[in-house]
C-alpha cells in the first residue's frame, strides 16, 4: 500500500491529514508481542520467586510445570516474532525500518530526540509531527528490539540446560556459558531484563498516550488500523 498521505476535511474548519503508517504484520506483531511479554513476564516471575502453595501432595499438582511450558511456548512466539519482524524491515515500507535504521551519527536527530524528551516531560508546548516513529521513538524501540533479542538469547541458553547438550537450543545458544560459566549469573541477567521490559512497557503506553491527548496526533488508534490522524 502507498506511504503517502491524504488530506480530508472534518467539519467547516478543521482539516485532518491521513498517513498510513504501520503496515498488516507490523500491527500483528506489536499484539502478539504484547501478550507473549506479559505473559512471559508473570510466568517469569513465578520462576524466578516460586508459585503460591497448594494442598495436597505435590504429586497431584502440575501447576509449576504449567507455568513453565507456558514460558516456554511464550518464548518461542517472541523468538518466532522477532524473525518475522527483521524480515519484514527489509520488505515493508520504509516505517518499518525506522526502528532498525537509526541516523545516530546525525547532530539533527539527536536534536529532534532531546526535543522529544522536553515534550513529553511538558518542558515545551511546541509538538513537532512525525508521520513515523519521532526521533525518540526510534532510539528506545531500537534498544527494545537489542533487549529483546538478549531475553531471546539468554532465556535459550537456561532452556538449553534442561534440553541437553545434543539439543538445538544448545548448540545455537550454548555459547552463552562460555561467557557466563554460572548459570544463575544468566538467570539474574534474563530476571533484571524482565523488569528492564516493565519499566519499557510503561514508558511506553505513556508516551502513546501523551501524544494522542497533547499533539493531536494518533498514536494507540494507528496500531490497529495502520492510519494515523494529523489534526489541525
């Protein structure tokens, strides 16, 4: 579908210009991605800190072992997801390599990033309009995109332990322990990433919020129909 923009007009005065931004898989991936980390991230927490006890023998319970394959699976959706998404940076629009394709050696985009960060902590009452990801946003979801592939990595290389050194897992992720022999070193590093990716979602689903109150801009409402609105 085109990347242009078109214009129409609501109402006698107001105009609203239309861009479409976020293409079918990228809005896929985004949701699906948010449910694989939150439910990653309470099935990791009740890893890392034991599940509430049950009556009974321990026999006749499997709720441990549920909590784990339901990581597990989660796991392998946001490894799966992440694939699709380095994929498709190289065959969507150019939106979906914004995230990907970081100007950093630009003094102009680091501008654009320290404005952002005044805007959205109301330092300044001027919104600059991006039909894409805004210069902040492209540098936080491409360290989101480095954080999540470290979770990827290092959550493998635990499961690669129980999978057994003849495994995929450990042959693609092993390596892991040649950096870290201690395996309860990587289990610390993977819980800190989790707590990393909480503070990342609530920054987040502030900043989206922000810029569709204060800018007159869509943001939430982009993510599930591609478009985003520019109000006048």
């Amino acid at each position: 579908m085109s990347d242009e923009t078109s214009t129409v007009y609501v109402g006698a005065t107001e105009r609203t210009d239309i861009a479409y931004v976020y293409q079918l898989p990228v809005r896929l991936w985004h949701w699906i991605n948010v449910l694989a980390v939150i439910t990653l991230a309470i099935t990791g927490f009740f890893i890392g800190r034991g599940t509430p006890s049950l009556s009974g023998e321990a026999s006749e319970h499997f709720l441990f072992g549920y909590v784990r394959f339901t990581h597990f699976a989660c796991g392998y959706v946001l490894l799966a997801g992440f694939v699709l998404r380095v994929y498709w940076a190289f065959v969507g629009n150019s939106h979906s390599r914004e995230i990907f394709m970081v100007p950093f050696w630009r003094l102009s985009w680091w501008e654009g990033v320290w404005h952002e960060l005044r805007w959205y902590a109301f330092m300044t009452p001027l919104p600059r309009k991006y039909v894409g990801h805004n210069p902040a946003g492209q540098l936080v979801f491409s360290f989101y995109m480095l954080l999540t592939l470290f979770m990827i990595i290092t959550g493998f290389a635990l499961y690669a332990q129980g999978a057994g050194a003849d495994s995929w897992q450990f042959h693609l992720f092993g390596w892991v322990f040649a950096i870290w022999p201690n395996s309860m070193d990587v289990h610390t590093l993977h819980h800190l990433g989790m707590w990393v990716v909480v503070v990342f979602s609530i920054m987040h689903i502030y900043a989206a919020i922000h810029e569709d109150i204060m800018s007159r801009q869509s943001m939430v409402s982009a993510m599930i129909s591609g478009k985003r609105l520019f109000r006048d």
